[in-house]
C-alpha cells in the first residue's frame, strides 16, 4: 500500500504524511518504521526496506520524506516502488509529471498545492534571507512579526527549514546537481553567498534541529513556536 503526499504546502503534507503514519502504526503496532529524507537516503537501504520481511507477519512501514532533495531520489522512486508488500508513506513538494502518474498508479494521491499569497512570501523571503545572513536580531524580529500576526507555525517552520537546506544543498553540491534538485538560479546565487557564513557540519546540525523539533512538538513536548524563537536566537 502506498500513499503520496503531494504538493507545495509542506505544513499540510507533513501533518498529513504524520497523521497516516500514526494510523498505520496504531493498526499495525509490530512494524518496523524505517523513514528516509533527502539527507538520509541510500539507494540500497531504501530498497531493502522495501522489501524486509517483519517476523511477526505485519507489515512494515517506510518513509520516505522529501528524497527528491536527493539526486537519487527520482530515479529510485522511478524503478523500485512496484510491488512491495510493505506500507509507503511519502511526501513530496514538486514531483515530475511522470513520477505523479507513477505514483497514481501503484497507490493513492493527497494533494496539497500551495495557496500563493503575497504579503505572506514576501515576509517568508525576509526571514529566510535573515537566515542565510546569520541576523540574529533581523531573523527574531521578522519571526516576531509573523508570529503576531497569527501566521501557522508549521508554515514558519517550513521556511525557515527551506533556508537551511538551501545553504547545505548549494555547500556539499556542484550547481549543476544543485539546480537539478529543483532550485532556481537565483536561489542558488544567494544561499551560496549565505552558506559561506555556516561551516557544513553546522548546516546539517542545524537541520537535524530543526526535524527533530518538528517531531517533538508534534508529540506534545513543547511549542513549535518556541522551539523555533531558541533556533533563531542561536543562529
């Protein structure tokens, strides 16, 4: 069984992707999950999990969350998702048209497109790019006035996770594998100059970070809001 979570609001997806793993765990409490993103991927595993066998007879549950950031991803969503006995959850913001036909051929499809509101993207940019400059103060201010205004914490999340993976995809990548991952010319120009300010064991730290308190507010260890306000404030 398996199920895509698609689309450019990545808040919704998530929670989406999130919500149907908690349901596949609630039915299937022996199985084995095994989750995967863009930095975490590997071919080989990845079609392992595929394909484990549980001992106790469930089904196993993979994740796969954003892998397309990888430049493996298409091609392993390509070739290895067709008959596998295990349940497949997968959230991913801008699959070819091809990967969506796949997709909707071997499971089922949620969308979730991006609703385009421009106050809200300029605000976001000047977040983001408070990111990449390392603006303690700057980043903190914009992050208040956003929260102020009510916006979703999962969207502010989302943002600010968008700006760190950009520096750490622009620093460990050639342009050309970088631009491949679906990110535009001028983005690259930018966190290319923003990624100089952050050593690469930082940049991957930081977005271990930021998935982890993801996932912690989500089971009610704390508020995301604040988990993010700590984030910028040790930038």
């Amino acid at each position: 069984m398996i199920t895509a979570f698609l689309g450019g609001d990545i808040p919704k997806a998530s929670h989406a992707l999130e919500r149907a793993l908690a349901s596949a765990k609630n039915e299937h409490p022996e199985a084995l999950v095994t989750r995967f993103d863009d930095i975490s991927f590997d071919k080989g595993r990845a079609f392992e999990s595929l394909h484990s066998e549980n001992l106790f007879g469930s089904a196993n549950i993979v994740v796969f969350n954003g892998i397309l950031g990888n430049s493996e991803g298409e091609e392993f969503y390509a070739t290895a998702l067709e008959k596998t006995p295990n349940i497949i959850l997968l959230r991913e913001q801008e699959p070819s048209k091809e990967l969506c036909v796949l997709f909707k051929k071997v499971g089922k499809v949620e969308e979730f497109p991006l609703v385009k509101k421009t106050e809200k993207r300029e605000n976001s940019f000047i977040l983001a790019d408070a990111v990449g400059n390392r603006d303690k103060k700057k980043a903190w201010v914009e992050f208040e006035k956003i929260r102020r205004r009510g916006a979703s914490m999962e969207e502010v999340h989302g943002t600010i996770f968008w700006a760190v993976k950009s520096m750490y995809l622009v620093a460990v990548l050639p342009k050309e594998e970088a631009l491949n991952t679906g990110m535009k010319e001028f983005t690259y120009r930018n966190y290319q100059n923003f990624s100089k300010k952050f050593l690469v064991p930082e940049l991957k730290a930081k977005l271990s970070d930021l998935k982890e308190m993801y996932h912690r507010a989500h089971r009610g260890e704390g508020e995301l809001d604040i988990f993010l306000e700590e984030f910028l404030l040790h930038l």
